[in-house]
C-alpha cells in the first residue's frame, strides 16, 4: 500500500515538473511571438517613418535596432537563468582556459590598448590602466586586442 502511495507521488511530481517545463516553455514561445510582434510594429512604424521623413528614419531604425538588442540580451538571460549553472560554469572555465593570447575578457586589465568587441566589433581605446567591464553595445564579455592601433 506504501508503495502504491510514493507510486502515486512520484508520478504526480513528475506530472507537475511536467506541467512546469511545459508553462516555461510556452512562457518563452509567448515571449518570442511578442518578440516578433513588436519587430512587425516597429517596421509598419518604420515605412511610415521613410514616407515622412528620412531623417526620422534613421532615429526609428536606430530606436529599433536598440530596442531588439535589448530584447535579445533580455532572451538570453532568461536563458541561462534557466539553464544548470554548473554546465555553464564549466563552459567559462573552458572558454577562459582555450582563449587565444589577443583575446580579452571584461574584469581582465589592460593598459594604453586598442581593442574591439569580439561580437558586435565596437572599438575600444584604454587610456592608462583600465580593468575591462563587459561591451556597451552588445554586453558580451571577450574583446579582441588591436595590434596595429596602440
Ligand atoms: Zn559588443
């Protein structure tokens, strides 16, 4: 009769994680139609913007391409809080310890260096000692140093 009942248990906690996987998953599928509908506003927004005024245009796109990369970072996130923080863990220690020498990681300090955003390409210029924090464009945390552009 025990066993009926940590039968009974164990499947109801497994319907339950169940039921949540799948809430978080249509959480996030809800998110990325948003996502998307925002996207289609924001284009409908941008036609109009061209007809009027290309000047505004430009600000809109700008706006846009903000506001996206915000959502995107946002996304990704949301991601990883989901994600077991051990397996991400050991993914940046492995990144830490097969980085090529030019490369650089925010929290890493540098001096007088010319360098850019591995994933975005904004460029960076350290005046003196500077210790790096993650881009300002895009968040990413690995830079490129510029060798030619001390
Ligand atoms: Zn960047």
């Amino acid at each position: 009769m025990v066993e009926i009942n940590q039968d009974k248990e164990s499947h109801s906690t497994l319907h339950e994680l169940r039921d949540g996987a799948r809430r978080d998953v249509e959480a996030l599928v809800e998110f990325e139609l948003g996502v998307e509908g925002l996207a289609e506003d924001k284009a409908a927004l941008l036609g109009s913007y061209i007809r009027e005024d290309i000047h505004s245009a430009g600000t809109a796109f700008s706006e846009l391409k903000t506001e996206l990369n915000f959502m995107e970072r946002r996304a990704g996130e949301w991601l990883l809080s989901a994600a077991d923080q051990t397996a991400i863990d050991w993914l940046w220690l492995d990144l830490c310890l097969h980085k090529d020498s030019g490369q650089l990681m925010a929290s890493e300090t540098v001096c007088d260096q010319a360098l850019h955003c591995l994933n975005c390409g904004a460029s960076y210029k350290a005046k003196g000692l500077v210790t790096l924090s993650p881009c300002d464009q895009c968040g990413t945390r690995f830079f490129q140093e510029d060798i030619n552009r001390h």
